[in-house]
C-alpha cells in the first residue's frame, strides 16, 4: 500500500509539472436535430477538452432551410473565441488550426484582440506577449458563406445581472419598439425577474464547459477570469443567423474605453471587450465574414456611467431588488448559489456602484440594496483611494474613471448632507484647513481631505459638462438612433 502511494503521488506530480508547446484548435460539429455544438481542443494532443452549446429554444422560431456551410462559417468564429477559457491555462507560443483556415486579416484582428483581451492576466502572471499568439494554419484555404438577414428590425438584447441592460431595455420601450432577451449560460433569478417585469421573452443558449478545465484549474495551471462579452458577441452571430435577428444591442457605456495600465506596448484594459474600439473592429471583422448587414453595438455608447446611473435611479426603481453589479458572487462555482443580497461589499465594483448610485437615491433606499453604509467601511479606505485614483491604479474590475467617482462623491455632499461641507467651493472655508460641524462617513471625510480641497467649482463644473454630455457615437445606426434618442 505504502507503494501505490508514492506512485500515485508521483502522477500527480507529473500532472502539476506538465508544460505544453502547442494548442490545437481541433475540430467542430453541429447537430441540426437538436441545435447543439460541441468543440474540441486540445494542448499537443494529449490533453484534450470538449465544450457543448446548445441554441435551440422552443419558445422562438428557427429559420427554414438552414444552409450548413454559413453555419460552418459562424461557428468556426466561435470556435476561435471559446477557445480562451482553455488556452489560458498555460499560454503557448503556437495556436495550431486544424476546424478551418485563418487568412492574414483574420490572424491579425485575432491577435490585436487576444493580445488586448488577455492583457490583465498576462501583466498579472508576468507573461509576455512578444511569442504568443502564432496562428498556424493545417488546412488549405476555404471559401466561405456569409448570410444576409432582410431587413427587419428585431432586436435581441442581451442581459446580465446589470443595471446598463435594464436601461437599455428601459430605452427601447419608451421609444415603442419590440425586442427579445437573450441570456447565454444561465437563467438565475435576476434574470428572470428582469423579463419578468420588462414583459420581455428570454432566448437562452446554454452551456457545458469541459470538466477537464475544472480539473486543471484546482492544481498547478493558471486560472483567470474570461470577460464573457467577446463570447457572447460571437454566440450572438449563430443566434442572429438561426433566428433571424438584425440588431444586437448592448449595453456598454463610454467609460468602458479607458484603460487601467499600460505595460509593454499594451494600455490593459479590463474591459477592452466591452469598448469602442472593440466594438468597431469586430463589426468590421464580422461584416467581411459573417454578415454585411448584421449590426451589433452598444446603445449606451453615448454616455459616461454616472448619467446611465442617473436615468436608473431616477425613472425605473422597480428593479432595485433585482439587479447586481457585483461579479464575487456570480462565479462560475458560485453561479447558483450566490448570496441573497447579491452585493459582497468587499470588491471594486460594489464600491463603484454603490458610489455611483449614492448622489440620486435616499439613505434608506441605497441601504435596501447594499445592507449598509460602505462609506463608513474604514477596511475598504485602500480600494477607494485607488477608485479616486489618489494611490496606486485603477482596479481591474469593471469600474470607470476616477472623475466619476470624484463627482459622485461631490455630488452626494451636496444633496444628501449639506453644503458647508464643500469647502473647496469657497477659497475663504478651503484656507480654514478644517471640516464643518456636520458629521460625515469616513471615507467621504478623505474624499473631502486629499481630493475634494485640492479642487474648484470650475474643476467641477468641468467634470459635469464631460460626463452628462451626450456624445454622438456613429456606431448606432441612424435609424434606431432617431426613434430612441
């Protein structure tokens, strides 16, 4: 027995120690039957991994006639985009194409985008990108189909658990128009509270991740989070196609641009998926492959956070108990056992939100959401002195600029206590060097010291007109934009 035990020891350590050299992208198969997909990788075909999507949703009808070679052309795009969540666990050099074949266009956007995307984990794990990301085509060059969708104006919009899609839906209503949710992975309760209240029907794709990446996860491999959206965006082609959609909305703001750090050539952004320049390549990369007519963009893109915040606390408070921001709970292991409260208090974004969402609601109606007052956390002083940008950088979470937790908090002191406290507004109460008599939470008192004294109603009146501004972003079509806006 004492034998069997070292040796099975010494496989698992095999397992831990194991490099790989190569990743292949496998192969791809589609059952017309029943919608489903599944994809294969593998790292120098000896680890191997298969993931399942499934798109058929009986509530909502298919097209007739499905062509299997524009199919084919989807969900090789796909393939390539789902492939992150594995390769991740131990980056190489060489990405070995073997479903289909990648032009020089193709293997340059893939790259701009892999490099950008994976941008914070490899800063993180010291990984640089100078030999990563070499495509290599085992195929020999393929002719492929696009579709083109007639005219039709439907709309799918996906959901998380955001406030941004609930203003988007909230948008699209008041201008009368009709629309379905789209949900991939999972329906929670959120979720279904959202179609519920919106009235809206929800179109599901659900997915089964290899088990084999759970198994590599728990020893030695990496292990990082995947910004859902890039899959998302993909999955979406399959779904327009399958079911006849010609705009997909999301939800992404213009505070999404802005990058934490730059590091090598590379200014990483949490939430380059999420920006304009992502966005526009890839409606450029999918109207030269996928669809010329197919339009995918961010109805939000003409606002900053802090006037999308406005607009959900001011008209739509219907959705206060069912709307998160906070990704802590909703991992992957967590998904569907997150807690109640749906807010850990702890990370980045419930910060943000929380700061954010303070000017415009009352005492009682922002500690309905988050069971307390996270100004007063003293433990959270390090993670808002980065979100205020006073030390060390912005966090990797989906949070925005510093100017617009800076003219929260400007504008919380002056709505919800009083405005003695704004000495900065007055040179002769700014030289007094001294808080007012009015009792404030803590970090709002460091807010006051270290930020709000070293600025002028001008630094203020500045930051106003740059984040309540509307600005024209030309990547909504002009049609919708004329009906919504």
């Amino acid at each position: 027995m004492y034998i069997i035990f070292i040796l099975l020891n010494l496989n698992h350590y095999k397992i831990i120690m194991q490099k790989f050299s190569k990743f292949y992208f496998k192969r791809f198969e589609f059952d017309i039957s029943n919608l489903k997909a599944r994809f294969h990788y593998s790292f120098d075909n000896e680890v191997f991994f298969e993931e399942l999507i499934d798109f058929k949703n009986d509530s909502f009808q298919v097209i007739e006639n499905i062509d299997k070679n524009i199919l084919d052309n989807i969900l090789f795009h796909l393939h390539i985009a789902l492939w992150i969540s594995y390769y991740k666990l131990f980056p190489t050099n060489e990405l070995l194409v073997e479903s289909w074949y990648l032009d020089d266009f193709q293997i340059n956007f893939w790259k701009k985008f892999y490099i950008n995307w994976l941008g914070e984990f490899l800063y993180t794990n010291k990984i640089s990108p100078k030999w990563l990301f070499n495509f290599v085509n085992i195929k020999e060059k393929v002719s492929i189909k696009s579709f083109y969708i007639e005219k039709n104006k439907k709309i799918l919009v996906p959901i998380w658990w955001w406030k941004d899609s609930i203003v988007t839906i909230e948008l699209l209503k008041k201008a009368w128009l009709n629309f379905d949710l789209f949900v991939f992975w999972k329906i929670d309760e959120l979720k279904q509270a959202t179609s519920d209240i919106s009235w809206k029907k929800i179109l599901q794709v659900s997915r089964k991740i290899s088990n084999k990446l759970f198994e590599l996860n728990n020893i030695w491999y990496y292990n990082w989070h995947v910004p859902i959206t890039w899959i998302i965006a993909f999955s979406m082609q399959v779904i327009s196609y399958l079911y006849d959609y010609e705009y997909l909305i999301l939800s992404n703001e213009k505070s999404a641009n802005f990058w934490n750090i730059l590091w090598e050539w590379v200014n990483i952004n949490h939430q380059y998926s999420k920006s304009l320049d992502f966005e526009k390549d890839f409606s450029n990369y999918v109207s030269k492959y996928i669809s010329k007519n197919v339009k995918y963009f961010s109805l939000l893109r003409w606002m900053y956070e802090l006037k999308i915040s406005e607009l959900f606390s001011i008209y739509w408070k219907k959705y206060f108990k069912f709307f998160s921001s906070c990704n802590n709970n909703f991992k992957i292991n967590n998904i569907e056992k997150y807690s109640k409260k749906f807010w850990c208090n702890n990370c980045p974004k419930c910060a943000f939100v929380f700061s954010i969402l303070r000017p415009y609601l009352s005492f009682d109606e922002i500690i309905n959401i988050f069971w307390e007052d996270l100004y007063e956390r003293r433990d959270l002083e390090k993670l808002f002195r980065e979100l205020l940008w006073i030390s060390g950088i912005k966090p990797f979470e989906c949070v925005w600029e510093a100017e617009e937790v800076i003219y929260s908090m400007y504008l919380t002191l002056d709505r919800q206590y009083s405005k003695e406290v704004l000495l900065s507004l007055s040179e002769k109460e700014q030289k007094k060097g001294k808080l007012s008599n009015v009792k404030l939470p803590y970090i709002l008192e460091i807010f006051i010291k270290e930020v709000l004294n070293k600025m002028n109603k001008n630094d203020f009146d500045d930051i106003e007109k740059k984040l309540f501004t509307i600005y024209n972003e030309d990547i909504i079509p002009i049609e919708l934009k004329k009906q919504v806006f």
